[in-house]
C-alpha cells in the first residue's frame, strides 16, 4: 500500500509538471517568494520621500516635520493614509514568478516605460532620510491569477531593465497629485447651521432659524409678494457640509479681486466660517476663515468646541486659497431671486 501511494504520487507530480508546462508562464523561472523590497518590508518607517510619475506627470512626497508634503502644491498636506496604504502595498510585495523580458509584449502587462504613448505604468521611487533607495519600480496591472488562497497579484518591472515580474499583493498607484491631498476644507452639517449670509450691500440676504428643531428658513430682504423657496435655502445651508478642494494655491501667489462675492455661515454654538469668492479663467477659487461670534461669556461645552473648531479651521485653511466644486461655489454665491419664489408657489 504504502509503495503503491508513492507510485500515485510520483505520478501525480510528473502530471502537475505537464498541465503547468502548458500555462502561458510555464517558461519562466519560479523563485522563492522573497520580498521584492527588503529595505522598505524591514523599516517602512524610514520612508521620507516618494516619487511618483506616469505619462500624467511627476510629482514627489516628502515627509516633514508636521507630516507628508508636496513641494509641487508649496508644501501643501498630504493624505497620510494614503501614504501608509502605498507603502504597505510595495512592502507586502513577493516574488512569485518570472515573467516576459520581451519589451513588445510589456503593454499587455502594462509595464512599458513611462514615455510610451497612452501608457498605463507608473514610476515609484521610495527614498529614506540619507537618499538610500527603499523601493524603485514599474508597476503595472493586477493579475487575473489567484495563489496561497489570496487575491491576485500585481506585474511590475524593474527599473531600468527588461525583468518582469509577478508579486503578491495588488498596488493600485494613483497618478495625479490632487486625490493625494488633504482634500477636506472645511465640514459644517446642515443641523448646526443657524444662519447664512450671501453678498454685501443691495442684493444681499440672510437666510436663518432659531433652533436646530426648525425646519425651514426664513429671509431677511424679500421683496414684497415674494417668499425663501424652501429648496433652494436647504441647498446653501448645505454648502459647507462637506467641502473638498478640486485644486489649491498659496495665497501669496493667487489674489482674489476686491470685488469678490462674500458668503458666511454661522452655527449655533457661535462658530462663523467667512468665504470670499471668485471666477478666475473659469475656475472658482475661495479663501476661508473662521471666528467665535457667539457669546465671549459662554463656557459651554458647545461653546469651547467652536472656539476649538476656529483654531483648527484657521490653522489648516489660513495660507490657502482653494478651487471648490462648482455646486458649493454656486450655493454659496446664489442670487436673492435665485432663493425665491412667488408667495402662491408651493416651494417652500
């Protein structure tokens, strides 16, 4: 018994050998299943600066000393968790198999060099403190294949050369710099907000209530016959709810004209975010601060939150100006008749 199930087994493997020199990889060599990026695996948090570039563009991440940077947006916050997803995905990363060096065939792998016309690789480069090299490599697209029960792997190539390989784990690296940055500018929730100011002088309105409970607005500054559209006054009271930039400058290197629109929206516990707002080559830029207009007596809970929640909205917002998404710019700086309807309109 015990002869016959090695004669099995050896037949079983001699079997394996044949199906698999039949599979499109056969030819190329199996290696260990070693980290790809030793260094990285052995200290990822030596990481200081990465670099990044597709045939979108290059750009490169550095950590300072308040946390990861771009110097292509003036040293402008990163998302660090987007930083920690990219490094833990290069150093998870492990050999599997050898795949083609034949540089006609790296487009069906996406792992052709950067330069070639509607190519899909991208270029990353990790650096520590010291310049040493943590990860460099090509990364193209995950494999259809599935192995040890786990999710399909990744193809790269080094760089500089023709060697191609397949790696555990799947790196998906984003090439364009924005989704990489500390998006949020500011996030009021339409429950907090109390009232809404749009504009300066004639046109001007605020539309507010008196309690959270409150479910509709009122106006200040309708004209006779005519009355807040309920709609449109949820929309502004939503326009802060959750703002996230599309592009961001330094203010020193882009000014909003004098004439730019003015909106302001006020909590109940007293917090008040001001927006100056402008249209420059059909973008729509916005600067934002915040100030405690409530009560300077009140220690509330809600009260010392605000004043917290000033701190931290001007300490992340004050240098900036930033493009907002078009519908927190069109709420933000609608029209008085664009917030009204006629008193026998059912609306509001």
């Amino acid at each position: 018994v015990f002869l016959g199930w090695l004669v099995l087994t050896a037949v079983t493997v001699v079997l394996t050998i044949v199906v698999g020199l039949g599979r499109e990889t056969s030819s190329f060599d199996l290696i260990e299943r070693e980290p790809v990026f030793a260094q990285l695996r052995d200290a990822p948090e030596s990481a200081t600066k990465i670099e990044i570039e597709s045939r979108f563009g290059a750009f490169t991440m550095n950590q300072g000393g308040d946390g990861w940077v771009t110097p292509e947006r003036d040293d402008y916050p990163i998302d660090e968790g987007d930083i920690r997803r990219l490094i833990v995905g290069l150093s998870d990363m492990r050999y599997v198999e050898r795949k083609t060096s034949n540089p006609e065939r790296f487009y069906r792998l996406e792992v052709q060099d950067i330069e070639t016309e509607l190519s899909d690789s991208v270029y990353v480069k990790v650096q520590n403190a010291q310049g040493g090299v943590l990860a460099e490599t090509i990364v193209g697209r995950p494999s259809a294949r599935f192995f040890e029960g786990r999710a399909s792997g990744t193809y790269i190539r080094e760089a500089g050369t023709n060697n191609v390989w397949l790696v555990t784990g799947v790196t998906n690296v984003q090439t364009r710099l924005i989704p990489w940055l500390k998006r949020n500018i500011v996030g009021i929730p339409a429950n907090r907000v109390a009232s809404i100011s749009v504009g300066t002088g004639e046109g001007a309105y605020t539309i507010s209530r008196n309690a959270p409970e409150d479910e509709g607005f009122s106006i200040t500054g309708a004209p006779e016959g005519r009355k807040l559209d309920g709609d449109k006054a949820t929309s502004v009271s939503r326009a802060l709810a959750s703002v996230e930039l599309e592009d961001v400058r330094p203010r020193t290197e882009l000014a909003l004209p004098d004439d730019a629109s003015v909106a302001s929206v006020t909590t109940f516990d007293g917090l008040t975010v001001n927006v100056r707002l402008a249209e420059l080559d059909r973008k729509k830029w916005a600067i934002f601060d915040a100030a405690y207009t409530g009560d300077p007596a009140d220690q509330s809970e809600g009260a010392v939150a605000a004043r917290a929640s000033v701190e931290e909205i001007n300490a992340r917002v004050g240098k900036w100006v930033y493009w907002l998404p078009s519908a927190t710019f069109t709420n933000l700086t609608r029209p008085i008749d664009d917030v009204l309807v006629a008193k026998d309109d059912d609306s509001s």
